[in-house]
C-alpha cells in the first residue's frame, strides 16, 4: 500500500512546477538589528528567552527551564573566558612595558660607557649651556 501512495506523491512532485528549496532563507530584518547592537533574531536572548514563563498564584518565581539553565551556564563559561583573556593580556601588556624599560636601561647604561670629551671639548661642551640671556 505504501509503494504506489510514494510513487503517486514523486510523480506530482516531478511533475510540479514548484520545487523545494534546501537552503537558509534569511531572517527578515537580521542586518538591521546586528547595526542596532540587537541579536539576529528575537529568539536569542532578552527577557522572552531570560524570564520564566510563568510564576506560581503567591508570587513565588518558577524553577528555571533546561534552556535557561544551559544559557545561564554557557553565559558563565564565556564570561571566565573573558576574564581570562583579558589578564592574559594585561600580564603581555605589563611584560612589554618591561621589556622596553629594559631596552632602555641598557642603551643608558651603554651611553654611560661612551668616552667622556675631555679638555677642549669638555669646555666646549659646557660653554652653551652655562650662557644665560
């Protein structure tokens, strides 16, 4: 009994003018939130998807549904990730800073090293600076 039903629906199938399309169709309206700083659907977070649907007669707040608790989870793991980039990158920061005082503590300390002027030069030297207008 199946056979012929299937083999009725793909001939009309072959046979339509219309064909079935497999692929993403675009959300209406996606560009516009992502430049409005919004999430690309309604869907994806916000106090639709955040708050419980419901809560009990007394005001008590309902237990929290699967999906939320795996959104609040994935919320908390991205934001240790976070804090842990960003000292990583404040510890990079603060080796670098070194690294450059470093570099320049050592050119001082060979600029120290350099022969002195001596006599003339030194006098030399000196003289500019000394003149006051």
């Amino acid at each position: 009994m199946a056979a012929p039903i299937r083999t009725l629906c793909c001939a009309v199938l072959r046979n339509s003018s219309r064909r079935f399309s497999t692929t993403l169709g675009a959300q209406g309206g996606e560009k516009w939130r992502k430049e409005h700083g919004l999430p690309r659907s309604g869907t994806e977070y916000g106090p639709l998807t955040d708050l419980p649907d419901w809560s009990f007669a007394d005001g008590r707040a309902a237990p929290p549904m699967k999906g939320q608790l795996r959104r609040k989870q994935e919320r908390e793991v991205i934001a240790r990730r976070i804090v842990m980039l960003n000292a990583e990158m404040d510890g990079g920061m603060d080796r670098w800073k070194e690294k450059q005082d470093e570099a320049k503590r050592l050119e001082e300390h060979k600029e120290s090293l350099l022969f002195k002027p001596k006599g003339k030069l030194l006098l030399k030297k000196k003289k500019p600076q000394s003149q006051e207008p």
